[in-house]
C-alpha cells in the first residue's frame, strides 16, 4: 500500500501459523533520484488474529502511525528520503 501524498510503500503481509494470522509490515521509501524502494524498518512481531483482513488491517494501521511518529527523527537522524 502506498500512502497518499507521500514516498512510503507499506507491505503488509502476514504469516500464517498454528491456525492464526500474524501480523507484519515492511516500510519502505522510494529514493527521490532512483525510485528504487529502500526499506527502512520491518515490524515482524505484531499481533495475531483470526483472519487475514484483521492482520492486514492492523499492520496497515500499525505502519501509518509509526510513520507518522517516526518521520521527523527518521529525516533528520537516519537520511531517510523526505
């Protein structure tokens, strides 16, 4: 999923075990220069639920907000693309 007006790409794809589905979600950022997406951080740890929609909703969720709490000190500490 990308988000709207921005250069994130969130790639929410759970895994599924022992009858549940987990969460997960990979943030990436397309490189102003090259488009080429770069990965800037991957949450494999989150929740289970008991359908693939619930995870991929909450990673989606998850993503967004850590984005949106993450930006500014991602720009300024890390050099990620703004």
């Amino acid at each position: 999923m990308r988000l709207p007006n921005s250069s994130f790409c969130v790639d929410s794809v759970p895994t599924f075990s022992v009858g549940r589905f987990f969460a997960q979600a990979r943030i990436s950022q397309s490189h102003p220069a090259t488009h080429e997406q770069i990965e800037i951080y991957a949450a494999i740890n989150l929740p289970d639920f008991a359908t693939e929609a619930e995870a991929i909703a909450f990673s989606n969720k998850w993503a967004v907000a850590w984005i949106h709490e993450n930006f500014l000190e991602l720009t300024a500490t890390k050099g990620a693309y703004a």
